[in-house]
C-alpha cells in the first residue's frame, strides 16, 4: 500500500507536528507534501524519507510567513497529484484538506479545526473594523473554497470533541473523534502525590528549583499569554515562561521580576520543567492543547480555562483546576483555590494515558482497515 502525508505548511514546530512523527512510525516510507519547507525551523521533518513542497516554496522569503499566502494555498495543494497512492493522510487547520484524490484512493482528514481565521477565531484575527472590511471579500472567497474542500476527504476525523463539534457547525459534517498522541514513555512522572501548597515531593538537591507556576506555548497573541503575565505579576509568584513567537519582546517588557522567559526547549529539558513545576498555566481556548496532557505525564496539574479542548484534557479538581472567563481576575481566582488543593500523581498519569501514542496508532489503523485498505 503506497500512502503519502500531507500537512499545512512545515516551518515550525508544535503538537502537530508531534502527530506528523506518529504517522510517519506507522508510514515510514511515506513522503510528506506541503505548502511551504523551511528546512532550518522545522529539522524534525528531515525524517521523513521525502518533503514534497508546492510551487509557493519557490519564493524562499515567505517560508515563514505563510500568513500572507492564504488566498493561494487552494491552488497550492489542489496542484499536488496523488494518483499513485492508495492511502492519503491530510493533517490540516486550514487547506491541505482541499488535495485532489481519484475514487480508488482512500483520504482521511484529520482535523486539527476548521480554519481558525475563517471561523472560529474571525473575530480575534480581524479586531481592526477597516481590515475586517477590507478582507471581506477574500475570508467570503475562501468561507466556500474552505466548505467545498472539507467534503472532499473520504473521512473527517477531529481530535477532540470540541473540534469535532466545530467540523459540525462549520461544515456541516459528522466527524469521528481520535484524540492525538503524546509519547508518554518519553514524557513521565518522577513525583507521586503532588501538593499544590507544599511543592514537588524532591530531593533536597532538586528542591531549590521547584516552587514555580509553568506555561509552555508559542506566545502568539490567541495564545493568551499576556493573561498568565498580568496574573502573576499582581499575585507575584514565579511563573517560568517557555516558548517563543511575535509576542516575545511584548510579553518580556510587561513581565515584573517573577516572571522568566527561557525560550525553545528541547523535550529532554522541557520535560525537567514539567517535573518540577507546581502546576501548568492553560489560559487559551485550545483545539486540543498536547502541553496539558505533558504535563499530567509528567505529574504535574494544569490550571486551564474551561474551554476547547481543555474540556477532554483536564479533569476538574482531580488533575486541574478550571477557571471559567478568559481574564485576569478569573484565573489569580483558580490559582488561589489551586495553592489549597492537593492531586494525586497516579490520578494525573492515567488520564494521560487516553492521550497515548499507542492508543491513536490503534484507532487510526482500525479505522483505515475499516475502509478495506489495509
């Protein structure tokens, strides 16, 4: 069985892309097809035996900035010709669900959401009345471009229910739920029962280090990181701060002493900071959000907004604590009743667990073998 992935755009790195090399452990020798390459911010792809980039690759200085690409990423992928394979796998939020299959070939979809600045999120992208007036035109081109590519997959697939009820509302078609996976052998506890007031149960070595809030995250603005700064700057506890994005320079320069910025991290490091931390901060509506579901691996509990795909990830007052407005005062609220609580580390790692690579390796290949492929 010949079968080929295809994927947005590959220039960044995020939950994904974690998917991305969850499907390329099932498919090996399966090329992945995208929009734009930038080779130097996205080197996890290199294991793929063959990036296949479209015609808009070619203009090298807006591999990164596939923002002002929107109105030709249809004619990008509907330019990709698929007919040697029997099996293609679209990871999508926004248009490589619009690829062209022939009828033998079988096209699942996994959607990551309907396109955010289409639907969901229109409002947050177009705040600015004279830009939402002046893209009129192009969001209503694309609305039915986007409508007329979500039919095209054999299979939609959402990977939680909050997406598969946008894929409903937006689209208009059922969706089958497959949450996606975190590599949980590689994302462990090394705490047990885990003490909101008191700490991480460390060694006296370890100790020094422990006592901070976390938040791990692009620090885009729908990310909402600027709400975790202006909590902890006025409840002045530690809050270490990973990631990076156009919101940087923003966040550093309103961010009091209590708040640290360490950039990028590499899974072995990140994984020290979840270890340690006294709980994640989730103040965004997320798809799905895999750093909740890392950090409950790892030991650790998540304060999340009660939203999106927080709803499968955090269960409230066993691993979490859930805050119910996206503002300051509504989350320094949910930190406070955190601080007085205690969670169990065997509770936080079983939830986990329904995130498994093992689990969605299962679901995916069950459902392609439902569909007499293999």
């Amino acid at each position: 069985m010949k079968v080929a992935i295809v994927y947005d755009r590959v220039n960044k790195w995020g939950g994904a892309e974690r998917v991305l090399l969850s499907l390329h452990e099932l498919f090996p020798d399966a090329p992945l097809y995208t929009s734009v390459y930038h080779p130097d911010k996205a080197p996890w792809a290199k294991v793929f035996p063959k990036v296949v980039p479209s015609f808009l690759n070619k203009i090298s200085f807006l591999r990164d900035k596939h923002e002002y690409l929107a109105f030709l990423m249809p004619l990008a992928f509907e330019s990709f010709n698929f007919d040697a394979y029997d099996l293609v796998i679209s990871v999508t939020s926004e248009a490589a669900k619009g690829i062209i299959t022939k009828p033998g070939t079988l096209h699942i979809c996994y959607c990551l959401t309907p396109t955010r600045y289409l639907w969901s999120h229109h409002d947050f992208y177009f705040k600015n009345p004279l830009l939402k007036i002046g893209a009129l035109p192009l969001v209503n081109y694309l609305r039915i471009w986007d409508r007329i590519a979500a039919s095209k997959p054999d299979v939609m697939v959402g990977i939680s229910k909050a997406v598969c009820r946008r894929i409903k509302k937006y689209y208009g078609i059922g969706a089958q739920l497959i949450y996606s996976p975190v590599d949980l052998d590689k994302f462990k506890s090394q705490k047990s029962t885990h003490s909101a007031s008191s700490g991480l149960m460390l060694s006296k070595a370890e100790a020094s280090k422990s006592g901070f809030f976390l938040l791990v995250s692009r620090l885009n603005p729908y990310k909402r990181a600027d709400l975790a700064v202006c909590a902890f700057n006025e409840l002045g506890l530690p809050l270490i701060i990973a990631g990076a994005g156009s919101e940087e320079a923003k966040l550093r320069k309103m961010s009091f002493n209590n708040i640290k910025f360490v950039g990028e991290l590499t899974d072995a490091k990140l994984i020290g900071y979840y270890q340690k931390a006294r709980a994640l901060i989730f103040p965004q509506e997320e798809d799905l959000g895999l750093v909740a579901v890392e950090a409950q691996a790892c030991g650790t509990p998540v304060i999340a907004l009660r939203k999106g795909g927080a709803l499968d990830t955090v269960v409230d007052g066993v691993t979490g604590v859930f805050f119910e407005r996206q503002n300051k005062d509504s989350l320094i609220a949910a930190v406070k009743k955190f601080e007085k609580m205690k969670f169990n580390g065997d509770a936080l790692r079983e939830n986990a667990q329904k995130f498994s690579k093992e689990r969605f390796k299962k679901e995916l290949l069950d459902l392609i073998n439902k569909y007499g492929k293999l």
